[in-house]
C-alpha cells in the first residue's frame, strides 16, 4: 500500500549489513548513498525470491547499523517507480527507531525499506509505526506536478511532436526527457518557463482519480509511449490544460509548487532533450547561491556592487587587452635590440 502520512505495519523480515545476509548483498558498515540504493536493488530482488532467509537486526549503542532492509505488510512510503523517488522518513516501536532511505518495490509485491537502525533492535514480527517525511515528499510533489506542466508547455511552444521519453523527480530538482529535433532556443526556453509559472499563480486545481482506461483515452490522458497500462489507470488532471496517466504524488493546487526555474537544455540522444529545473525552495536556494557568487565576483573585480559588474568586468578586459598588447610591443623590442 502506498499512501499519505503515517500507519503501521508489521515487520515480515530485515537483514543488516555485517550479519549473515550483509555479506550477500555486499554491504560495508558505512556505504555511500549511491551504494546504498545500487545494495537495496540486488537485496530487494533477494527478498522477493526468499523472505524466510532474513534475519533480525541490531544496533549496539555505539554506532547505528546501516543498510538494514525491512519488509512490511502494508505501508504508506512512496517506493521508487515511475522516474520518482522514493519518500523518506522513520519506523519506530518501543525497541527501535529506523530512517527509512529508500524503498522499492519486488516483482513478488514486497515493499522493501532500506533504513539506518539508528538504536535497538527490530526483529521478525515487530510492530512499527511508520511516519513519512512531508517535507521530503512535498519537495518532490512539486518538481513531479511542474514536470506535467513542462509537458503541456513545451508541447504549446514546440509542438505536439513533442513526447515524454523519461523523467525523473526527487526532492531537489527535475528532468523531463523529451522527443525534439534541435536544441530549443533561449527565446523558446524563456517562453515555456513563462508559462509554467503562469499556470503555477494561476492555482490551478490539480485532481487525481483512478478510471478505466478507455475513459482516460477520451479525457485526452497522455501515457508514456511504450508503457503498459492495465484497465483501470490513475490519471492526473490540472483543469483540462494538462492530463497524464502517473502514479507519482502531486501538489493539491498548482500555487503550492511556489515557482519554476529552468536551470539546463541539453541532448541526452540523437532526437533527445533533456530539460532540468528547480521548483519552491531549491529555486530559492539556488538564488542565493547565485547571488552569493555575484558578490565574490564583484568583490574580486572591486565593482561597487553586483549592478556594476558588467561594466567593470568590459574594463578589466580592456585593461588586460591593452597590457597584452604593451608585453608584446616589449617583447619585440627586446628580440630587435
């Protein structure tokens, strides 16, 4: 089950990094993020084939154990599919709190948990209540709701050959992968961001509801070319001006993605463009990131204040010209003499 907020789930199974099943899955005490999620692949595709195998789970006092999967019968964790991340979080009882990294979903239906056992124990049969990070999934809601208004935009300015080709949303920045045949222009660009962020303070009403196929064909629902989809499909709709088929999460209103940035354009394949954005507070922070860095330039130029940077950057190249000029006049002088 996926789902909003927190529930409980009992514990089916988990395995940690330096017991039995450590070893399997290729575990070390202390990996990488990267690591992390590449293990919680391999493991997720072990607990699917043989969940009686796992085993409990300790965390000495001393330090936390890291890499512990856990298998609940239900949860309300977002896993991993469809391009978006997964939700983050905490499993807590009486005995044991876990940070829930990452989750996946097995063939055979398990949700898998990749967690940090911060303390105690969790064992086989266990309890625990689960509490989703709303922040984390908010963050992501954003970049995955603008993601269809990029859609919807793009196929407005370039034109409907325009298709999905891949996407991917967590809680700091989008990608949409699009079919195009050139590079899209700056004005082209400038365009499409405009209209996102129209739509956003526009507070378009965002709905999701499950339907059978065929009607979500006459809504005029785009799916993702090459998808399969069963008979009953979950669409998305933003007041007609926009209607995919996702299973993703999504803001409730177009105003609660705050505002729009398109950072980069770039091909990723021969008839494929790649189009990366940052939305709410990552569109914040990367402001003042920027500002920042305009402040160390001008301090480095001795501008007065950002505004006078182009002026005083065209002078420092004038000034740098016209003493390379004096160095070769010099140079030349000394080679005659």
């Amino acid at each position: 089950m996926n789902g909003t907020g927190c529930g409980c789930g009992r514990f089916f199974a988990g395995m940690a990094a330096g017991l039995a099943a450590g070893t399997a899955i290729g575990m070390t005490m202390a990996p990488s993020r990267r690591e992390i999620k590449r293990a919680a692949h391999r493991a997720a595709k072990s607990v699917s084939d043989a969940v009686e195998t796992l085993t409990d789970a300790i965390a000495t006092d001393e330090e936390a154990k890291d890499g512990v999967l856990v298998v609940l019968d239900k949860t309300p964790f977002y896993a991993e599919m469809g391009g978006q991340a997964a939700d983050h979080g905490m499993l807590n009882s009486a005995d044991c709190n876990l940070r829930v990294l990452d989750v996946k979903k097995t063939p055979k239906g398990y949700y898998v948990h990749t967690c940090v056992l911060e303390s105690g124990i969790v064992k086989v049969g266990d309890h625990l209540t689960a509490q989703v990070d709303k922040e984390y999934r908010m963050a992501i809601a954003r970049n995955h709701t603008a993601t269809h208004l990029l859609q919807a935009a793009l196929r407005e300015v370039l034109g409907d050959h325009v298709h999905q080709a891949g996407s991917y949303q967590d809680a700091e920045i989008t990608h949409f992968d699009f079919t195009h045949f050139s590079a899209v222009t700056p004005e082209e660009l400038a365009r499409v961001q405009k209209i996102v962020n129209d739509k956003i303070y526009e507070s378009m009403n965002v709905t999701v509801r499950e339907m059978p196929i065929e009607e979500a064909k006459k809504l005029g629902a785009m799916a993702l070319f090459g998808e399969k989809y069963g008979k009953v499909v979950r669409v998305v709709d933003i007041e007609g001006w926009s209607t995919e088929f996702c299973g993703g999460t999504h803001v409730k209103n177009t105003a609660q993605i705050g505002g729009f940035k398109i950072v980069s354009e770039a091909s990723v394949a021969a008839g494929i463009r790649r189009i990366e954005a940052v939305t709410g507070r990552n569109l914040l922070i990367r402001a003042n990131l920027q500002e920042a860095m305009l402040h160390t330039v001008a301090n480095t130029l001795k501008a007065n204040n950002v505004t006078a940077l182009p002026v005083r950057a065209e002078a420092v190249m004038a000034e740098n010209k016209a003493l390379a000029k004096e160095l070769e006049e010099i140079k030349a002088q000394v080679a005659a003499s």
